[in-house]
C-alpha cells in the first residue's frame, strides 16, 4: 500500500535520523505538489490515498502488536 501512494517515506530512529525499517520509530510522509500542477483534485486526491496509506499501516501495526501479545499469552 504505502509503495503504491504518491510522495516517499523516511523511517526515523528515536533521534529523529533516518534509519532502516527495523529500527524506526517513526514514518515520514511527504508529498509535493508543485505550482504549476496543483488543483482542487490533485491536492483531494493526494491528500487522501496518503490517509489511506497510514490508516492501512496503522492497522498492520495493530494486528502484529496484538499477534505478539497473543503469542506470549499462550503456554
């Protein structure tokens, strides 16, 4: 999903550098409309597939935090 979504990502560490995945803390997103091609709907339309992106990151986020729990729960 997010390779699919306008604009580029950058993983941060707890520091605020970049860093790998694995190591991040935090994502950061940013997309650029310059001048001479932004409209109503291009700015509309990229501006929600990036919520669209975070919300399905979040979600997998969730769903592996709570396989970890379950996982530990279990004898």
């Amino acid at each position: 999903m997010p390779a699919a979504t306008p604009g580029f990502y950058t993983f941060l560490d707890e520091d605020g550098a970049s860093c790998q995945l694995r190591e991040a803390e935090t994502g950061q997103v940013e997309y650029r409309i310059y001048p001479d091609g932004v409209t109503q709907q291009v700015l509309m339309d990229g501006s929600m597939a990036i919520a669209t992106s975070m919300r399905y990151v979040q979600h997998v986020v969730v769903a592996v935090a709570r396989n970890r729990i379950s996982l530990r729960v279990r004898p």
